[in-house]
C-alpha cells in the first residue's frame, strides 16, 4: 500500500510533508464490443486518481489515522470478476452474482478484521467503497447495517 511505503520518508524527515498518489486509468482497456457484459464493464470502470497530503509532525491536529489495511480472497470465486488480456487489451468481467457475494461475506469477514483491534463497525465514522456499479455500492452498507445516504 502507498501510505506504508511513504511512512519511512515522512518519518526519517522532522516535519516533512509526502504527497502519494494511486492512479487508475480503465480506459486503456475499453472494449469495443455487442457483448453487455463489457457493456457494463466499460460503464462502470473509468479513470480516476487521488492522492492525500500527509506528514508526521506530532503537533499536527489530524482528525483520523490508519490503523491498519487488510485484504482477503474469497475461496471458489476467482470466475465473479476477471481480467483476461484480450485481443484489444484486458477484457473485465464482473458477475451479477457479486452484489449477492458481499452481503453475504463482508459483515462477518470485515468484524473479524476490526476485532483485531478491539473495534466493531459500528466505530467506524466514515467508509470508502471502490464503486462496481449501484448494486455493489448498495450491497456493502446492507451487508454490514450503516446508512449510506
């Protein structure tokens, strides 16, 4: 992850500010085709960048920190979502079945992970979904009972 490798920078140097930045750019990949499966896949995934300011001054009045990151792979679902290098590039695929995957997994799966540091959801102030479309969008605060308006 970009906020483990810049910490050594920002620490090493008193008051230094790092400025990392993650890049996607889906576009390159578009794929010109009657299939509505890459319709959808074309429709969903574009470019977009952000970056985050950070330092490691202690005076510094920051109003959240990260206190961990983790990820998981879901046994027996390597076909819901793929790249697959095409003639034209990557072609995506994304399941319907996906949506349905996460309100059934991620509850469980993501109290797990924040129990790790004595936290349930319900400490969490803010989330950030990677977008798959509305349904996936909609399906993650179900899966785990917050608000998402």
């Amino acid at each position: 992850c970009g906020l483990g490798v810049v910490g050594a920078p920002s620490q090493s140097v008193p008051a230094s500010k790092v400025l990392p930045c993650c890049v996607g750019l889906c576009s390159l990949h578009h794929q010109y085709a009657a299939d509505p499966h890459q319709g959808v896949a074309n429709a969903l995934f574009s470019d977009g960048a952000a970056a985050i300011v950070g330092n490691s001054d202690d005076s510094s009045k920051c109003s959240w920190q990260l206190v961990d990151q983790f990820s998981y792979v879901l046994p027996e679902t390597a076909d819901l979502m793929s790249w697959r290098i095409g003639n034209n590039g990557f072609d995506m695929r994304l399941s319907p079945h996906v949506p349905g995957i996460i309100k059934q997994m991620l509850k469980q799966w993501l109290s797990s992970q924040l129990a790790r540091h004595a936290l349930q959801i319900e400490d969490i102030r803010s989330w950030a979904i990677h977008p798959g479309g509305p349904r996936i969008l909609t399906a993650c605060p179900e899966s785990i009972g917050v608000d998402y308006a």
